[in-house]
C-alpha cells in the first residue's frame, strides 16, 4: 500500500467520540518470536501519536496492521466502526478511513518520474485526465516544497527530497473522493538517515500537511528519533517486547517515572529494556 486507491463511493460520517482506529489483543509472531503480544490501542481524529520504543518490538508491524497490509495472528481490527478481516487486498470493501502509509525507505519506483510516483495511484485507479493529474501533482509538489521537479527521476534526488516526494504521494487529493472523509497518515521513521537539518524540514512538514490538509489532522509517526518525537507528538506509546509499556501525552514524558521510558530517554544501558540478542 502506498497511498489511497481513489474511489467516489460515500464516506462515513464519524462521532468525533469514536477512534478511528482500534486494535484489540492484537498479536503477532513471525515464526517463533513473538513480536505484538495482546497490544490494545485506539487512534481518534485528531491525535498526532508517536510509536516509540527499541528496534525490533513491532512499531512498524502495528502499522502494517493498521494500514492492512499484513493480518494479525489473533486479535480485531476495528476502521471507522467496521471490523476487518483479514488484509486490504483480501477484500474490495472501502473502508470509512482512508489510511495512507509513508514507508521508512520512501518506496519510490526507480523507473518512473517523481510526477509519475506522485501520481501514481491516480493514473491507475482513477477517471482523471492526464492534465487534471499532472495539476494535482504539482500542488502535492508545492506543499512539500519541492515545485518543478516533476520531471526528475528519483537518483537524482537526495535522501530528503525523496522522503518529501514520498509525502507528496501520500497526501495528493482526489477531488471525487469526500472530502469529509477522515484519514490518518502513518509515518514510519520519515527522519531516518537524514542530518539534522533535513530531519527539522520534514518534522515541520510533518506538522504543516496535517494542518492544513483538507481531511484532518491525524497521523501517526514510528521513530527513534528525539528531536522527531518532540516535535510532531502530541501523544507517545512506548512498546517493548512485544506490549504497550507507557502512553501518555508528550509533557509527560520527561517526568513520568516510568523504568522503560526514563531508560529509553537517558540511553542507559541498566534497566528493563535488555540489549537484542
């Protein structure tokens, strides 16, 4: 999944009082180790929510669980009120949240123009003329900051221009789509490998998209990265082996006594959290 396939069919209105998302017990293993172990979790409209916590405890498999690429071994799945069964590509239902995923290593193709990996989804899936696309990619473009580079291919880029080509590809708008649609945007580590200055760009981008998107403001954001979590949370779940250890909002994170997050935030060695094996 790299960003929302269009589609014209009516949206469900949601209670701002309902999450958007829920996951109950959910688990997951991939072969003998365990990686979610009965994770519970509710995403209302809204939130900006960073997913902390060492590598390796499942930060990304919850939101390739969230965004239905991957099926949990047990547990539920709730969108928009609706239960999911099994992953997106298992069903042609469209669910009442339009879930757009932004991976870590921008997942962009190779062979295509950053127009053409702007655009996408919309080339393939939707009824749009080729003018009426190339003007939607170039809005994209211009909200990320990168205008006429429609025409570049993606080695041509550095390591944060491609991140932000790969915002603009999450957030382009189909006009035949509701915009009383509610959506959620899952980064996954949007600042990894980019120096500190690249990382402050794409954390304001960050908060700028959401802002000043048309369908809300609620994303979610996996990182590791201080600077990432201060600046664009509102909201931080800690997850180690396997469970949910801490959540609370970010202006308690540096009082909370928690042992896993006061470990995680100094980079003690001693506590909790042992090395990986």
């Amino acid at each position: 999944m790299t960003d929302a396939v269009a589609d014209s069919s009516p949206s469900l209105m949601l209670p701002k009082d309902k999450p958007l998302v829920q996951l109950r017990g959910i688990k997951k293993s991939f072969g003998s180790r365990t990686i979610l172990d009965g994770v519970d979790l509710d995403v209302y409209a809204g939130q900006a929510i960073a997913v902390i916590g060492p590598s390796g405890t499942g930060k990304s498999t919850i939101f390739r669980i969230i965004s239905g690429l991957m099926a949990p071994d047990a547990g539920e799945v709730w969108v928009g009120g609706q239960r999911r069964e099994g992953t997106m590509d298992e069903t042609d239902q469209r669910e009442p949240v339009n879930i757009r995923l932004v991976f870590q290593q921008s997942a962009l193709f190779d062979s295509l123009s950053v127009a053409e990996n702007i655009g996408f989804s919309l080339f393939e899936h939707s009824q749009l003329s080729h003018g009426e696309i190339m003007h939607l990619v170039n809005d994209a473009l211009d909200r990320v900051g990168l205008p006429n580079i429609g025409d570049r291919y993606p080695a041509e880029l550095s390591g944060g221009m491609r991140k932000r080509v790969s915002f603009a590809r999450a957030v382009i708008e189909d006009p035949s789509v509701s915009a009383s649609e509610p959506e959620i945007i899952l980064y996954d580590e949007p600042t990894a490998g980019l120096d500190p200055i690249a990382s402050t760009i794409v954390e304001d981008m960050m908060r700028d998209l959401s802002s000043n998107g048309p369908h809300g403001s609620t994303y979610m954001v996996v990182t590791h990265q201080d600077s990432t979590i201060r600046r664009t949370a509102d909201q931080v779940i800690f997850l180690y082996d396997g469970k949910v250890r801490w959540q609370g909002p970010i202006t308690d994170v540096d009082d909370t006594p928690n042992p896993y997050m006061r470990q995680f935030f100094s980079s003690a060695v001693e506590g909790p959290i042992q090395p990986a094996s």
